[in-house]
C-alpha cells in the first residue's frame, strides 16, 4: 500500500507555489481605485454595515454635536451592559455563563428557577454517544485541539437522527447539546494529546451534571479533579466575556453566512470554530504568551523599559518573535480608547497574581500595555487608538490557573458557541437571501492559446 506523507513541502510544490505568488497579486491601488472596503472595513476600522443583530452591541463611540467621538468601550449583551452583569453575578456569589447563555439565546435575564431548570438541562446533556471518547476522540489525536473540536462537531451528525432539520426547536436542541459538550469534547480531546503526544497520563472524568460549566472543566481536566472556588470564580468569567461579541466578528459573521445557506448546525459551528483558530482571532491569546515568554527570554530584566521598548520596536519591524509585525493583544477592530472585556479582566488578575506568586509576570504585562500604544503609535499609521484588547490578559490567567496552553483557543470556543448559537437562530428566523457579497474581477480577459502556442 503506498503511503502519502502530508507533512513535507516538496521541491515539486515549492515551484507550483511560486507560480502562485506569481500570479496572485493584486494592485492596492486598485482597492482605492474601486473603492472596495478590505476586510469589510474602511481606514477608520469600522466594518461595513452588512446586517442587523438583536444580540449584543459593541460600542467604542458616542455622538457630540453630530460627531462621532471615541470613548471607552462597552459591550451590551441583549441591551445589558455586561459589565453591570458581571457585577451582578459576582457581589451575589454565583456562576454567571449559563445565565448570560441564558440571557444571549432568549434574550431576557432568567429568574431563579428558569436558571436551574436551564442549568438542568445543559447539565443533561454533557454525556457523549456512547464509544465516542474512544473511536472519535482517542484514536486519532491532534496537536491541535481546535481541529479536534471542529471534527468532533461534525462527526456527531452521524449521531443526530434530525441532523438536517433547521426548524427552531431542533436547532435550539442542537445547541445546547453543542454549548454542554464542547467543554467535554476540549478536555478529552487534550488527555488524549497528553498521553499520546507528551506521554503524559491518560485521565479520563466524566463531568458531574450539577456542576457549572467552568467547574466542569477544572473537574475533568485535572487528574485529581479538585479547585479552588476562585478559580472557578475566574475561569467562570473568562467564559462570560468571551460568549458573544456582536454579528461582525469574524467567527460570528462566519455562521451567519453559513446559516444563510441553510445548512446544517454541525456544518454551521465547524466552519465558525475554523475561523476561530486562526491567530487573528482566537488564536491570539495563545500569541499573546508566547510573544510574553519570548520577550522574557530576551528582556531578563522585567523592570528595563528601554530593552522592553526596542523588543516592541523589532516586533512591528518583523524582527523579533514570529516575525508577523504584530504585538499581539494590543489593537482591536472596534475599540480604541479601551476594550471592556479587558477592563473586567484586569480587575481581577492582579489578585490572582498575587495568589500564584506571579506579580512580577503582572507588572511586566502592565508596562508593555503601557508602551505598546506608544510603541506603535511611533512606527505605523494608525486612524484610531490602539489599546489592549481581551486577548491580553486573558492567556496570563489561563496560564496562572494552570491551563495547557493547547486549551487556550479552545476555551474561548467553549464560551463563543453561545453567541454563534443566538446568531445561528437569529438568522434562521429572520432569514431572506443567502449572504453573497460582490467581488470585482480585475484579471485582464486573454483569448484562448492551443497547446503548440503556449
């Protein structure tokens, strides 16, 4: 049986990948030219207006005398404000990501006993099909776990007798089958790394139905299954920010073009958790460390702000890191002045810092948020401010929790599957067309050569 070998470029392909570059580029010029929005966005960073969401609403400007002025940011899950929402499920003691599951899929705040009957039902459903740990999950692990999750999803439509019915309550079944077990899904699919990959020990809970989610996932990750409340606490949070983020982000925007086709939610959430792993998006956290742990490796004195400034300076030049131009963590499509979920975050890692022994590691994140804007404010173009965004912070408290760093993305997949979930009804309920936005073909037409003029 002849055997293909898909990890290695050959000279073959590196000469039909220059042909490529060769005839891939397109004229800058000719996106002024025609006037076209890259990325869906003007110079300012605001997206192109392409739907409407009764969702969330991300706000970085306010209105003054008929001009739009920044301001700092806040995020309104179904008109709330989210930071009044964290605050309210902190100051009174309890978990707050299913209520605001709650809240982003049937837009109102749940009383007590919806809340436990809502818990009830997701907890129900965090057991996978029988034999699916060991023939889906185990035998065949991946260095990355987000594509296991995304394979995960799609496998289950074997195992879903209704998979292709779009009706709303079958849709909202899937759903919430699909926001229980992805917490399951992540952690087994990383035991399953562990011991294959690192020849670690293989551990295998299964999750406890009256635990919350963030609870849920400390459980089974950790061979003896025990954490703190405040870890909980925090992890719980994590979860709560990164559930929803408004109809444009890149993820989102990716299930309701996909739903637009009226295909199926398996379908639907494999394509979002694709454009979730990319380091633009939710890869970025992981970056975020990484970039942490290579300027710690270059910079030993965490207190030298001139060593730390020029390792800033050989990021945006591509000279240092990955060589990408990017500081990871700073910048963001829609804020400037400050991102909220970042602000919330913030509040809560110097404490835990102090906690775990990490408070140098925290006053290092806090001067290179400090002069990063500076840094790029200095070397690039910018049309609006630049400031730290959720991914930030958030890898440093996965990191002070203890998280394999595998499971960084994947978290905020666990989170975002709510959001996507809401999205994916909206559009369902309120669909017209097929989402099909124009491209500008610019190739110069050429008429046809037999093989012998070539």
């Amino acid at each position: 049986m002849s055997h293909y070998n898909f990890s290695k470029v050959t000279p073959a392909i590196e000469s039909l990948a220059e042909k490529c570059i060769n005839n891939y580029g397109i004229d800058p010029e000719l996106y002024v030219k025609y006037d076209v929005k890259r990325g869906l966005r003007d110079l300012n960073g605001k997206g192109v207006l392409a739907g409407l969401t009764d969702i969330s609403e991300v706000c970085s400007q306010k209105i003054v005398d008929g001009n739009p002025v920044p301001c700092d940011g806040k995020l309104y899950y179904r008109g709330f404000d989210m930071e009044e929402l964290v605050e309210g499920f902190i100051s009174e003691d309890r978990f707050g990501f299913e209520e605001s599951t709650y809240l982003l899929l049937f837009g109102k705040l749940p009383d007590k006993k919806e809340l436990d009957d809502f818990s009830e039902i997701l907890g129900q459903y965090r057991t996978l099909p029988t034999n699916f740990v060991r023939d889906i999950i185990m035998k065949s692990p991946s260095n990355d776990m987000m594509n296991i999750l995304a394979r995960s999803v799609l496998t289950l439509y074997a195992y879903d007798d209704m998979a292709d019915d779009t009706s709303i309550p079958n849709v909202l079944r899937q759903c919430l089958e699909l926001i229980s077990l992805l917490p399951v899904i992540a952690v087994y699919a990383y035991h399953s790394y562990n011991y294959y990959k690192n020849g670690g020990s293989l551990v295998i809970h299964k999750p406890r139905p009256e635990l919350s989610t963030a609870e849920n996932i400390l459980y089974t990750l950790r061979a003896d299954s025990k954490y703190s409340e405040l870890e909980a606490k925090i992890l719980d949070l994590a979860l709560v920010l990164h559930a929803e983020h408004g109809g444009g982000n890149n993820s989102t925007f990716t299930t309701h073009v996909v739903s637009s086709s009226g295909t199926d939610t398996y379908s639907s959430m494999a394509a979002s958790l694709g454009s979730l792993k990319g380091p633009k998006h939710g890869g970025a956290n992981i970056k975020v460390v990484q970039m942490f742990d290579d300027l710690m490796k270059n910079v030993p004195d965490f207190t030298d702000e001139k060593a730390i400034r020029e390792y800033l300076i050989s990021l945006l030049e591509k000279r240092g890191f990955d060589k990408s131009g990017l500081i990871y963590g700073m910048g963001h499509a829609v804020y400037s002045i400050s991102d909220p979920r970042a602000r919330v975050l913030k509040k809560f890692v110097k404490d835990l810092s102090i906690e775990k022994g990490m408070e140098k590691e925290y006053e290092l994140y806090k001067l290179v948020e400090r002069l990063a804007p500076e840094v790029i404010g200095e070397k690039r173009k910018i049309y609006k401010g630049v400031s730290a965004n959720i991914d930030f912070y958030s890898g440093l408290i996965y990191r002070m929790l203890g998280l394999p760093a595998e499971l960084y993305t994947p978290i905020f997949a666990i989170a975002r599957v709510s959001g996507w979930s809401a999205h994916r009804i909206e559009e369902l309920l309120n669909k017209n067309k097929i989402i099909r936005p124009a491209y500008m073909a610019v190739a110069e037409r050429k008429g046809y050569l037999k093989m012998s003029d070539r």
